[in-house]
C-alpha cells in the first residue's frame, strides 16, 4: 500500500485503526487448525471482521518467519 491509497482509506473510513496480525499458532482456535493453512484463515478471519473500520494491517514477520517455509507462505498468502 503506497503513501496516498493509505490517505484516501483514513478519509474514506474516517480511522486511523492499524491491526497487527500478530498470529502464535499456539493460540489459533482448533477448528482452524484443521484447515491446511491455519494462520492464514486466522488471519482472514480477522480482516473480514475488521475491513469496514481498519485502514492498514501490520503482519508482525517474526510469528511468521519462526515456523520456516510453511509460516512464510501463510505471511505471502495473508
């Protein structure tokens, strides 16, 4: 996201709300864990709530980047 698309969604949504997508595997609930990509539906779940009022998300790399390849691929795939 450049520097004006995140000016015109704190016009346009009338925010400044920035969600950090801190995701632990750890605290995922178990029905998700089921799913092939885990964190990446935890994480869709979380901006499918938040999109009308959130005007930038924040994956924190290093939740990703502790689980090797697979958790990389839910950071590209998010």
């Amino acid at each position: 996201m450049d520097h004006l698309q995140l000016f015109n969604n704190i016009v346009q949504k009338k925010s400044f709300l920035c969600v950090g997508l801190d995701s632990e595997i750890e605290k995922i609930p178990s029905f998700l864990k089921k799913l092939k990509d885990p964190l990446f539906e935890f994480n869709k779940k979380i901006i499918d709530a938040t999109q009308e009022y959130t005007v930038a998300y924040k994956p924190n790399v290093a939740f990703y980047e502790s689980l090797g390849a697979e958790g990389w691929l839910s950071l590209v795939a998010t």
